[in-house]
C-alpha cells in the first residue's frame, strides 16, 4: 500500500512544550513480561504496559502540581480524574495511531525534526547536549524520544482532521453561550461567608486527619439536618472567626485563597459547601449573601465565544469518531 501523506496544517499541532515532564508523559517503555511492567491493555493485539499507564500519571501529576500548587482541592480533583482515566487515554492514542496506520498515512520526518528542534531551541536555549543529557537523565534516549513525539503529533494531527470542517459558531450559539457562562466575564463580585475549621492536627496524641475528617464530616450532617451554623461554629470551629459563629466580613473573590473561592462562589445563598480539604485543615463554608459585579457586554467578548462554541464542536466531533474506532476494536482491559 502506497502511503500518502497527512495533508494537515501544522497549526493544529500543539507548541513544543516547556515541561520535560510534559513532554515524557505519552512515552512508550519497551515492553517486558516482568511482574513490574506487566500488561494494563490490548487493543486490537497491541499491547499498552502498566508501566506506560503509571510513567504518564506520573508526569502529568508533576504538571497539575505546578499548575494547582494553590488549590489544594482542585489538585485533589484532578489527579483523582488523571488516575481515573489514564489508561483508557493511552487505549484511545492506540486506537488512533492504528486507524492512521490503516489510513496509509504519513507524517513528514521533518515536521517531527522541527518540533523537537523548536524544543530544544525554546526550553534548552538551543543547547542540544543539554537536552539530550536531560533526556538520559530520564531515562530517555532521543531515539524514542523522537518517537514519542512524532505518535503525540500523529493523534494531534488525526484529531486537529476530524474537527477540521465545521461551521462558525451561529448568533443563537454566540448567545446561549453568553448566558450560560456570564459569570465568566463578570468582575467585581462580593461575597460573605461563615466557616467552620477542623484542624487536620488538633494537638491531641490520639488524633488523625483521618479522625478529624470524620469530625468535620459528622458536623456538616448535624449542619444539613438543621443545627445553627454559628452556634457550631463557636462549639467546634478553631480558626480565628469562631467566636463570631464562623463569619467573615464581605470579600472580594482576590481576597480569597483561590481553593476557598472556588468552593464559596459557586455556591447559592444559603448553601452549604462539602467538606474542603485545604492543607492543614478541614472547612466547612456557609454562603450568607453575594453581590454580583457587572459583566462585560456580548460584543466585547463575541471572539471569545466564537473560539469556545467552535472547541465545543469539535470535541463533540472528536468524542463521536472516538466512539466509533473504540466500537469496531477489540480491547481487553486488565488494570494497572
């Protein structure tokens, strides 16, 4: 079978990335029958290792740690979805190379070149050796790291084809996307909170944050069958505002630790949070009153909307054909 080029624009290729650990995270080890590498999946008699599994949770957990390092809940979240979904995300990059491989594709060796050699150029200040010296220190030779990176632009490559033809984002669209997501492009807003702290470490010899979660989570039910926040709060809470029945004065959403934020602003007057794990301590927040700040109009953001309407096509484009290629393969899952 003659192979026949992937006629793609580059532009749908991702920037070479600043992170090695970004860059090793789709690596392929060698397989070995050892109990240490053992087989995670086949797809379609392609094996996929439960070392791959683990050295891409690895180092895309480095990458959310960097990138979550002051949202300790939002961490939380994304490793649990990272750990969750990794191996079906190396089944799906199997099942895309295999449906380029059945296509008669080819991706040009000098596209994979220039990607690595904008690499090197862009986070090794074009010093090759220390690359590759980065890479040995890895465990990586730049054989496979070449390789690598040439499967990473071919999935990118089949993905960037699928989404390739769509319409532009409609008026209707531009305007349900507006109202759905207004919060978005609005500043200014001003919210005011109680809270309850349980200390993961109260000082006590036989307490555990294990221990102390159960605490918190024990108050939170007393708290849903109709026990006084504030009256709680000054029996059990220990951080500063207990005395006050957990109540802060109005705050600015950049007054808050961004984990605490997160989890305040979404909820409704009157609501009550989970329990939040937050470093050193466990926290319970009640939502008194908000304040919404004004929005930006429509039109100051249409572009914006365009570009997030036309992302949510082709994703749903990509879901579907994805769908369709986990349909007709033969796929064993054994764990990892």
């Amino acid at each position: 079978m003659v192979k026949r080029p992937l006629h793609i624009a580059m532009s749908v290729l991702s920037r070479p990335l600043t992170c090695l650990a970004a860059l090793l995270c789709l690596a392929a080890p060698a397989y070995s029958q050892s109990s240490s590498n053992g087989i995670a999946a086949i797809v379609n008699g392609n094996v996929v290792t439960k070392s791959e599994v683990r050295d891409a949770v690895n180092a895309q957990e480095q990458m959310l740690r960097m990138q979550y390092q002051s949202d300790p809940a939002a961490l939380q979240r994304e490793v649990a979805n990272l750990r969750a979904t990794a191996m079906d995300s190396l089944i799906d990059r199997e099942l895309v190379l295999a449906e380029f491989k059945r296509l008669g594709a080819s991706i040009k060796s000098q596209w994979v070149d220039d990607d690595i050699n904008g690499i090197i150029r862009e986070s090794f200040k074009g010093n090759r050796e220390a690359f590759v010296k980065e890479l040995a220190s890895s465990g990586m030779t730049l054989k496979k790291f070449r390789e690598m990176r040439e499967k990473m632009m071919i999935v990118q490559a089949m993905r960037g084809k699928q989404a390739a033809e769509q319409p532009p984002a409609t008026p209707k669209e531009v305007e349900d996307y507006y109202k759905k997501n207004v919060a978005k492009w609005r500043s200014g807003d001003m919210i005011k909170i109680s809270t309850i702290t349980i200390a993961k470490f109260s000082g006590e010899a036989t307490a555990t944050p294990a221990g102390q979660k159960k605490i918190a989570q024990e108050i939170r039910s007393k708290l849903l069958k109709g026990a006084d926040f504030a009256t709680t709060a000054k029996t059990y809470s220990q951080d500063s505002h207990a005395e006050d029945g957990g109540a802060w004065d109005w705050m600015a959403r950049e007054q808050m630790k961004p984990s605490i934020a997160n989890v305040a602003f979404n909820l409704k007057t009157g609501g009550l949070s989970e329990v939040i794990d937050d470093e050193a301590a466990y926290i319970i927040i009640a939502c008194d009153a908000i304040k919404y700040g004004n929005s930006k109009p429509m039109n100051e953001v249409r572009d914006e909307i365009e570009r997030a309407v036309s992302a949510e096509k082709s994703k749903a484009i990509i879901d579907k054909w994805m769908e369709g290629l986990r349909k007709k393969a033969v796929i064993k899952k054994f764990g990892w």
